[in-house]
C-alpha cells in the first residue's frame, strides 16, 4: 500500500465527464486521484503518452504533508480516461483540464505543475482562466514552434512498434532519464540495485495496470504535443498577470530540448532552476527538490529563492 493509499490520508479516485459543453456528440470522462485533504491545491498535469501516475513520487510526498490536497488525472487519450477519434490540441486538454476543477470545485488558489505536454497544457490553462491559479510550474517544456529533436521522433515510433516489453522500458528509460544516473545505485530504502532497475521496473508495473493506449490516440496526444504554440503576445499576458512561475530543466534532456525552457524564461521574466546533467524526467528524478521547489512557489510566490544551478 502506497502512502497516497493510507488510511490515514484521504484519498479518491474516479472519472469526471467533460466536453459537454464544447461538443455534445463526443463527451469524454477524465479519470483522476485526488489525495490529503489540505487546504494548498495543487493540479499535476503530465505529459506526452503518459498516465497521470507517473505522478506518483510527487503524490507520495505531498500525501506526508497535510498542507497538500493534490490532483493528477488521465489526459484524454491515455490511461483510464477516454480515448476520442479525432486529433487533440494542448488548449482543448486545458479545457478539460478547467472542466475536472470545476467538478472538484476547485474554482481559485490553484497551484499548477506541468512536464513536458503538460506544461503545454498549463500554459493554455492559465490564459484561459487565470485568476483560477496561484502559482505554475513548467517542467521540460517549451511555447511550440520548436522543431522536434530526431531522438524525440525515433522515441515515439519505436515506443509504438516496439513489441519486447524489456526493450521497450529500455528504450523509456534511456529516452527520459540520464545514462550517469541510470547507472548509479538505486536509493537505500528500495530493493533495486540501480536506478535503471528501478525506473525499468516501475514503468513495467505502470505500464501492466493502465489500459493500453491506442494507437489514434498516441498519434493524436502527438499532435497536440507537435503542433502546441503559445506566440510572445499571450506569453506577455502570463508575464502582465504577475502569476508567479517557475520555470525547471535539465541540461540532458534529449526529449525536449532545453532551449524551449530558456525561451520561457525569457518570455515570461520568472526564475528558472537548471539540473545540471539532470534530463526529462525530472519529477521522479529529482523528486525531493522538486517538490521542495513547489513548496517554495506555493509559499513564496515570486520571492522564492531558486536561482541556484544544481
């Protein structure tokens, strides 16, 4: 039993229906987890082909701190959530997104993470109804318009075709995590050797109890993903706002390219925290700080200290 499963800790899961409003012949129900019951409200939204479980690190140590109710849910196109025809775009998963808060009657001082396709999606989310959010995190993400790197299109075929269930971990992990940490021993309160038996075997174990996504659907969460873009005029009204936002990378990140983040930056005139040799993954990477980071955002805003270079 997890800590988010806890007696002790709240918890409950279930699906919300959304698109109601936007399109009535195609509803789609979001499936989500809610844990703690804290008065801080904090959204996580994952990326690219990904289940919202892969929040998990985070959740569990949110779930020790009762300042905390957090949330993470199945995009639509993957996990326990539906699975739509069509092609997808990141301000129509924003949508939903507002859809489930309104559900959970989360209606402000919502605090935002997002990695990767789910920092696309957050910045959508923020402009859409920004004086719903207290605070944002963007993770290994960029504004759009930046073409994809050759390893991040050879991932997402291969992931798709690959049949071995042992090569294709492989290939995940070797995708989102640096070879130097891979390699290092796991940590001492785990029954892994190293890093990479511990991140092959968690991605196994997620991948066996999450239905497998089809293949409209993988293509369709790419497109949104391909073609996201939020020009510097809408970035300027997240800058305008005074929303306080961070902005985190990992120099090795071969999935997005970090110069998307330094753009952000930029654009969005927020601190910016480097993981020197650190790469995509960084909320299950680097979970400790990062979650101390989210800590700081939530309690400090724009006062945070967190220029440091790790």
């Amino acid at each position: 039993m997890t800590v988010a499963e806890s007696p002790k800790v709240p918890h409950e899961k279930g699906h919300v229906t959304v698109g109601l409003s936007r399109d009535s012949r195609v509803p789609v129900k979001l499936y989500y987890e809610k844990t703690g019951n804290g008065p801080k409200k904090l959204i996580l939204i994952m990326g690219l082909n990904s289940p919202g479980s892969a929040w998990e690190p985070v959740v569990e140590h949110f779930a020790k701190n009762p300042e905390f109710t957090t949330v993470f849910f199945d995009n639509r196109g993957i996990g326990f959530s539906d699975s739509p025809k069509g092609l997808y775009s990141t301000s129509q998963m924003a949508q939903d997104t507002l859809e489930l808060l309104d559900a959970l009657d989360w209606k402000s001082d919502v605090h935002v993470a997002g990695v990767s396709m789910g920092g696309m999606i957050s910045l959508e989310l923020v402009l859409a109804d920004p004086k719903r959010f207290s605070s944002l995190l963007l993770t290994s993400t960029n504004a759009g318009r930046s073409p994809p790197q050759l390893v991040t299109m050879s991932f997402l075929t291969k992931v798709v075709l690959l049949k071995n269930p042992k090569l294709r971990m492989k290939l995940v992990a070797e995708t989102l995590y640096p070879k130097a940490w891979l390699d290092q021993p796991a940590p001492p309160n785990t029954p892994y050797a190293t890093n990479f038996d511990m991140v092959t075997t968690t991605i196994a174990k997620r991948f066996q109890n999450t239905p497998l996504q089809p293949l409209h659907a993988n293509i369709a969460q790419s497109w949104a993903a391909l073609f996201h873009h939020v020009n510097s005029a809408r970035l300027s009204q997240i800058r305008q706002s005074k929303l306080p936002v961070l902005v985190v990378t990992g120099t090795e990140d071969k999935f997005v390219r970090p110069s998307g983040s330094h753009h952000l930056q930029r654009e969005l005139d927020c601190k910016m925290v480097v993981f020197n040799g650190s790469g995509h993954a960084l909320p299950s990477e680097q979970t400790d700080i990062y979650c101390r980071f989210i800590e700081e955002l939530v309690e400090k805003g724009n006062n945070g200290v967190f220029e440091l270079k790790l």
